[in-house]
C-alpha cells in the first residue's frame, strides 16, 4: 500500500464565537419567557423545572459571553504584541 505524502495542518478556522454564544443565550431566554406562562401545567405533567433549566442556560449563556468577549481581546493583545516585536514597544 503506497504511503500517502503528509501535509501540514491548516490553520484553525475563526468563528464570531460571540455571536454564535449570544444567539444561543438568547434562545435560552426566549425559551424560558415562552415557557413561564405554562408553569402551572408543565407542573400538573411533571415537567415543572423546563422554564427552569432554560433560564439557567442563559445565565450560563452570559457567562459565556463574558468568557468569549475576554478571550476575543486576549487574542487581539497577543496579535498587537506580535506584530510589534519584541523589543519594539
């Protein structure tokens, strides 16, 4: 079987991470606010906690975004940085 030759990796593919966090976060919320009216009959059917679960998936969403958002910079400093040089400052 003949060997097939390796070829370095491509670079990773950049995402609007957060966009994509924040699209979800807002799902999350839409989802809780859709939900709340129902508590009552979610309740009666044993599924009382949803309004619940979808509220803490937005909260969480917003950390996320706090998360994205700090990493987003992070990026940004260290490609400044880079462009610089050491020593250029």
């Amino acid at each position: 079987m003949p060997k097939t030759p390796l070829h370095p990796s491509p670079p990773p593919l950049e995402a609007n991470d957060v966009a994509i966090v924040g699209g979800g976060t807002v799902v999350w919320f839409v989802g809780f606010l859709v939900l709340l009216p129902f508590q009552h009959t979610l309740s009666e059917h044993g599924h009382g906690s949803w309004p619940w679960i979808c509220l803490s998936g937005g909260l969480l969403g917003l950390i996320g975004l706090w998360y994205c958002r700090a990493r987003r910079a992070a990026i940004q400093r260290d490609r400044a940085a880079a462009e610089v040089g050491p020593g250029e400052e």
